[in-house]
C-alpha cells in the first residue's frame, strides 16, 4: 500500500494543486486551506453555491497567491500582514476568523462568482480547534470543512466507476491523500495509520455533497457520481466515501511512500 496522489487546496473550493511531496505542519499539508472566501455576512463561500470556483487556479508564492481565471487578467494578492483588519469566517456551524486581503482581490473574485465575495487569510496565530466530539484538545484545522486531511482510495474510486454509466477522477472529492494497493473501502476499517514517517489518526468517514457532481475542470454540475454513490454507501442518511484525518506531528510526505495500519476499528 502507497502513496499514488497528493493535493493542496490553497484557496477552499478553488482547484487543487497536484504535489510530489507535501509537509505536514500544525494546520495538516502546509499552505492547505488556509485562505477562503465569505459573503457580506461572514459565512464561507464554497463550491456548493458557486461551482464556479472550481475554474479558479490559485498559485502560491512568496508572498501570496495569483490567482487565475479564463478571460481575464491574472491577479497577484499579498498575504495581509497583521495591520490588515480580521473578518469572522463562518465554516458551517464553525465560528473561527481571518485577515481581509483588500479591495482590489475582492473585486476580482466578486466579478468571478457573479456576487460580493471578500478574500480573507488565515495566519499563524489564529487557533481553530477541531471539533472535540472526534478531535482533542490542541487539533488545528484551517478553514476546511472539519479536518486538517482527507485520504481516499483509488479501489473504491475503482469499485463506484464500475457502477457508473461514465467514470469519474478523484478530483471530484478533493482528496489531500490518495492510496493504492488494498481493497475497496479497506479505508472503513482503519483508526490509525502511518505514511511518510507520520502517524494519522483516521477519524470518521467523510460525508458527500453536491461539490462531487461538480466537474472541477470546467464547472459543470451533473447528478452523478453521488446519485449512484447513494445506493450502497448511504449510512444512516449520509453518503459516504473517504475517510478524514488527524496528523500527528508534522514532516514531509511523498508520493510512493509506503503506508501501513497501525490499528485498525
């Protein structure tokens, strides 16, 4: 079992960075999530209600992202230092916060999703403690759903094609961790494991949204790969594929890295 995919997420909702090797540091993939957009009213924007960010390219750099879009001029944006003013950002039920990036970004990504949008950052100091119904004391996400990692299987991707009248790529669950080399869902059954020199508790399967019918190349909503996912992973009313994870301890992590279960559920 393997390593095959690594992916970062720079700005939440907007396309996935492919990576040869990651580093794990105290949010989970360095850089990962930690910038979001939010309404007029706090609440984060996601590609559940604008599957337009799914075209959006979002590059880091030294001092901040470009972002790129079809048919318009791409826009570098700084990181906010600690004189920019914080916004509260909602994520979900989630209350946390972050450093608004300016005007000139807000206006941007407004004209991109066709409403008032503002480009916040997350720093360092901002502490955004896992939910301690299955995290503990001292977990730290950014501005991701719940948790700092998601890992997903390239049998079960496998096994839900089978089902499908047309196959679907991992991108549409925007995984941070793929592996290769045990069977289908094998995932279901693992509490802990270790890939790259680091342990990972496994901490509750990830429930599915509408972001899986979204095609992240173009956009494009269809009702599969969820309607069929429904009719055999649907557990207690939620639709289930992946699973999510707690890092414990930070480091580098490789695509071909050897992954073992430490223990199982």
């Amino acid at each position: 079992m393997k390593v095959t995919g690594l992916f970062v997420y720079p700005l939440k909702s907007a396309r996935a960075l492919s990576l040869q090797e990651a580093h794990l540091d105290e949010f989970g993939i360095r850089g990962d999530r930690r910038w979001c957009l939010v309404d007029d009213d706090g609440r984060v924007i996601t590609q559940r209600e604008s599957p337009v960010l799914a075209t959006l390219d979002v590059v880091p750099s030294a001092d901040g992202l470009e972002l790129r879009a079809a048919r318009r001029p791409a826009l570098r944006v700084r990181t906010p230092g600690p004189d920019q003013p914080v916004c509260p950002a909602q994520v979900r039920a989630d209350h946390t916060e972050g450093r608004l990036a300016g005007a000139g970004a807000d206006a941007w990504l407004s004209d991109l999703l066709g409403r008032s949008c503002h480009l916040l950052h997350m720093p360092p100091s901002t502490r955004r403690q896992v939910s301690l119904t299955h995290g503990r004391p001292g977990d730290r996400v950014s501005f991701a759903d719940g948790y700092p990692l998601l890992l997903t299987n390239e049998a079960s991707l496998a096994a839900l094609n089978e089902r499908l009248p047309r196959a679907v790529p991992m991108d549409r669950f925007r995984p941070n961790l793929v592996i290769d080399g045990v069977e289908p869902f094998a995932e279901d059954g693992w509490s802990r494991i270790r890939a790259g020199g680091t342990e990972f508790r496994v901490v509750k399967p990830c429930a599915r949204c509408v972001v899986t019918t979204t095609d992240q190349q173009t956009g494009d909503r269809e009702k599969e790969p969820l309607r069929t996912l429904a009719t055999f992973r649907n557990v207690g009313g939620k639709v289930l594929f992946g699973e999510t994870l707690i890092h414990e301890g930070t480091g580098p992590i490789r695509l071909g890295d050897g992954v073992e279960v430490v223990e199982a559920r």
